[in-house]
C-alpha cells in the first residue's frame, strides 16, 4: 500500500532556486490541487461543482530581474522556459511550461505590472492523476507574482488570478477547461467543501466535519494518465454545447430531464442526462452532508460513477475497479473523480478502516494485473498564497 503524503518542502526549494539562479528568490507562493466530491463536467454547463483542495501542493519560488527577462524550471520535469513576457502568450511555451508562463502573458493583458522573473516550481501534486496539477501550478505561478507585488490572494485580485489561470489553460494550453479547478485552487477553506455555481459564478462553504464523523477521504490514483489536452475532454464539451443547442438553452444547466429524454441522437442525449443529474446529485450531496446522511452521500455517489462510466462514458477499467474494491470493502461510497479517461478515484471512508479499503484496491489490481495504484489521504485545505523571504 503506498500512500503519497504531503510535505513542506519549501527549504529545498529555496536551495534549488539558489544553486539554478544564483539568487536568493524573495517570493514563496503555493497553491493545492483539488478533489471533486460531486459535479463532474458541469462546471462549462453552468452547473454546479462541490470540490476540496488537497493537502498536497504545488510551490513556486520567484525573484524579479531588472532586465525584462522570464525563466521557468521545476525540480520534477525537464525542460523549462527562457525568454520575455512577450514569448509567453498564445503560440508561445509549449509542454508544462505553457501553464505557468501563460498565466504571466494572462496577468499581463489584464494590465498586472509583471516584471521579468525568474520562478522555479516544486509540486506534490501526481501528475496526470486528474487531481488539477495544472490549476496548481498556474494559480501557484500567480499568487507568486501577486506576492511580488505586494498585493494578497483576495477579493479583485483573487478573482483576476482565477481569470488569468483558466486564460493560460484554455488559450495557451489550449485545454477547454471549465474553471473549477482554479477557483477551488484559491478560494478553498481547510475543513471545507466549495460549492461553486458557474450559473453566476458565487461560491460558499460547505463543512464536512469529517474528524467529528470519523470519515475520510480517500483517493486513489490508477496511475492511468489522465489529460485535458488528449481529445477526449474537448469531445465531451462539444457534444454538451450541441445538446444545449439543440434543447435552445444557453447551457445544459437550464435543460429538464424531460426535454434532455427527448433528445433523438443517443449519444447527446446520454451526455446530457448526465449532465443535468450530476447537478441535482451535488444538491443532493450538500443536504447530505448537512443531516450527516450517510445513505442518500453514498446512493449519490454510485449513481455518479454510474452516469459517468454509462451515460458520459468517461469511466475506465482501473476507475471501476477502484470504486468496487472500496465499496466493497466497506467504503460508505466512491466514485471517479476529475475530468476521467483516466485519473484518480475518492472513496469515502470510516477513517479507522483506511488501511483495510486501500490493501482492498490494490489487491483488485493486482489481480486485474492493473500497474500498482497510488493512495493519498484527502484532508480539505485552503487555498493559494505567498509569503516574502525578504522582510
């Protein structure tokens, strides 16, 4: 059983910055990456989401330069960006660099003074687990330049930075994302769920007191690569934006089950069944976990997986087999997590049998001849932030 914990490494860190530039950076900015419980790819349909950010972060340290000049490392990925703000923009970095220098080009339109930087990033946040690395890494990357200026993750400011990471996703990256995943990234509350409405962008908390319940969430990580820019992700948009099309809504958030079941074409109208069900199961979820009612959480959880393996088809061999395994081991309820194809599956589960559903998957696995799977413990945390190194 492996399970990933979450480390401050911000002292390595700052050595790595140090030996790679030669300076001491004066800037530490980090950010989460998240786990949805409920409301998967309902966010572009203005719908509504109810995630958590981890524990596990990505951090980003910076020093301005005084000649306009930008560099990006990180001390996991190879490769990294050198140039100006000007070479940030669409067209511009390609790889995991896009995310981070994209978000500098973003700021920069929407009249930000981002100096020339030099910023190298740190994360333990598994990528291409479906858990927003990329959110992390872009909202880390803005908080660090906001923290350069002097200027705190909230309010106006919060919001440009949300604007400016889904910005570099969608038009440098060019990943279709909806935007949970970054405003999760900073406006999440230790102890908390967000419930985020993208029908007028409001957002409030949710608590889960899951130490008073004796809960835990539990993720697993199939180690299926999972990634917005594949296809797949763009595919599924497509065919909701059609089916709201076709039903005369301005998004599926406002189509009724009776009108999507008068779909004529299958598969629209199975996409946008699970689209219009999903919403109501994070409602449905919310008043959950207000009763602390344990059957309706884990009745909307199988019927979540359900609609995502049949109906959005967006479940894989590993996902299912990963959310049978924990129920099966007494897990109150699972299902696949993120944007799927692929990715991370979160169970909910009696914190004292954690070990007990987590040795349950990966015999699963072992058996299915599955790659080992990876677990990490989804304690809710808040969100991006900085702090200075120089007084």
């Amino acid at each position: 059983m492996r399970i990933l914990e979450p480390e401050d490494r911000s002292g390595l860190l700052v050595g790595a910055f140090e030996h790679l530039t030669g300076a001491r950076p004066t800037v530490l900015a980090h950010a989460p990456g998240r786990v949805n419980l409920m409301g998967e790819h309902t966010d572009y349909n203005a719908g509504l989401v109810l995630p958590v950010a981890l524990p596990h972060r990505t951090r980003v340290a910076v020093r301005a330069r005084e000649d306009g000049r930008v560099t990006v490392q990180s001390l996991q990925r190879d490769g990294g960006f050198a140039g100006t703000l000007a070479d940030c923009g669409p067209g511009g970095p390609d790889g995991w660099t896009g995310y981070a220098a994209g978000v500098l080009w973003a700021l920069a339109r929407a009249g930000v003074p981002v100096p020339g930087l030099d910023l190298v990033v740190d994360s333990t946040v598994p990528v291409g687990a479906g858990l927003s690395s990329s959110a992390a890494l872009e909202c880390a990357v803005g908080a660090a330049v906001l923290g350069l200026l002097d200027r705190p993750v909230r309010g106006t400011d919060a919001d440009l930075l949300i604007e400016a990471a889904v910005a570099a996703e969608r038009e440098v990256v060019g990943a279709p994302t909806g935007g949970m995943d970054q405003s999760v990234a900073v406006h999440a509350s230790a102890g908390h769920a967000l419930l985020i409405d993208f029908a007028d962008d409001t957002h409030r908390r949710v608590p889960l007191h899951l130490q008073e319940r004796g809960l835990t969430l539990l993720v697993t990580d199939t180690r299926v690569s999972h990634a917005l820019v594949d296809g797949g992700y763009g595919e599924r948009r497509r065919d909701c934006e059609e089916a709201a099309r076709l039903l005369r809504v301005p998004a599926l958030r406002g189509a009724t089950r009776t009108a999507v079941d008068g779909l004529q074409e299958e598969r629209l109208r199975r996409r946008a069944r699970h689209v219009v069900t999903e919403i109501d199961r994070v409602r449905e979820s919310v008043a959950a976990l207000a009763a602390d009612d344990r059957q309706a959480l884990a009745r909307a959880n199988a019927d979540s997986h359900a609609s995502m393996r049949d109906d959005f088809e967006i479940s894989c061999p590993e996902l299912d087999a990963a959310v049978d395994a924990a129920v099966g081991a007494g897990a109150l309820g699972a299902r696949m997590t993120g944007g799927g194809l692929g990715g991370s599956s979160v169970a909910w589960v009696r914190t004292d049998r954690v070990a007990e559903v987590a040795q349950a998957v990966d015999r699963r696995f072992e058996r299915e001849e599955f790659a080992a799977p990876q677990h990490l413990v989804a304690t809710p945390y808040g969100g991006a932030g900085w702090v200075r190194l120089d007084g």
